[in-house]
C-alpha cells in the first residue's frame, strides 16, 4: 500500500513531538517527498480536477502545524518574504518551482527598509521538497498549472510576516495566504 495523507500526518505528528527543531523537520521534509511519490495522494488532492487556490488538508490542533495544497492556475513570482517565527517545507507535485533563499546585507536595525541578496537558489522539480526554517526570507517562481504541498509550523495568517521590495528596499506586513 501507498503512503498516503493520514501515514503522511501521523509521521509528522510522531517526528514533532519527539522533536520541533531542525532535525525532526528535516524528517518532516524527507516524509513529504514520500508523499509526493504517491500518484493516488497528487492525483487526489494536486490533480487537474481540483479545484484552484489554497486548500487546507490539515491542521494540527495540538502541535499547530498545517499541510496545505496549492492549486495553482497562474504563473507568479513571489516577492522575498518571511514566514515570520515559523518554518516551512515546500514539496513540489506538479511543474517545477524555483527557489531563492535571501540575506541581508544590511544590520537589519531599520525596521521599515532592507537591502537583500541572492544567497542560494535552485529548482524544486516533481517529488522533491525544500525547507525554511523559521525566519528564513525567500522568494518562489512557478510557472501556470504548477501544484505545490506546503507544511507550515503554525497557521500564518495568525502571526506577523513581511514582504521585501526589491526594488524600493521597503519593508511590507504580509496579507493572507493565497494561492493563484
């Protein structure tokens, strides 16, 4: 049998609990690329048929960790952003998302400016998975149709995040999750 959702959420429950850190949520990330293995769990829940947007498949009432399906339908690139005091791990079902991990090149002591750059970027591809640990600044580019997996370690709309313009410097607070 397939490792499928309930395996997927029962392993983060166990990992999480035995350990929240980096480490359990590298076991986390390597969980989710197992997942993503599974055709049944992309066709069911990442699949053409789906509908589009941001589809909550679990949250977890204790350890407060969400799994989430983007469906997406539109190509977008993402502003660098944060994920405030949270994690996040990206597994990719469909297409292909490319990845940049930022860094200041500022002291960060002016809350309402930074001036960022490029430290790491790569492509996550079908069945691969890649993790931000908590304040970790980013930025996503997908092309139309591409589905992603995302594992949050708390519901982000209930906690502050910021967005950087790469171009002004200026600092934004984040608005709601969505997906195109």
């Amino acid at each position: 049998m397939a490792y499928d959702l309930d395996q997927f959420i029962a392993d983060c429950r166990a990992t999480l609990k035995r350990d929240p850190g980096p480490a359990g949520r590298e076991t986390v990330r390597l969980s989710l690329e197992r997942l993503l293995a599974n055709k049944e769990f992309i066709d069911a829940y990442c699949g053409d048929d789906q509908p589009r947007g941001l589809k909550l498949l679990y949250e977890d009432k204790d350890l407060g960790f969400q799994v989430l399906a983007h469906i997406n339908d539109k190509a977008r690139v993402s502003p660098p952003h944060d994920h405030g005091a949270s994690w996040a791990i990206y597994g990719q079902a469909t297409k292909y998302t490319d990845m940049i991990e930022w860094e200041r090149e500022d002291d960060g002591v002016d809350p309402a400016h930074a001036k960022l750059k490029p430290a790491k970027k790569y492509r996550l591809t079908p069945g691969h998975a890649g993790i931000y640990q908590d304040g970790k600044i980013h930025s996503i580019d997908y092309p139309d149709y591409a589905r992603f997996v995302r594992i949050t370690g708390t519901n982000l709309d209930a906690i502050e995040r910021v967005r950087f313009d790469l171009n002004t410097g200026e600092i934004h607070q984040m608005t709601p999750q969505q997906a195109t």
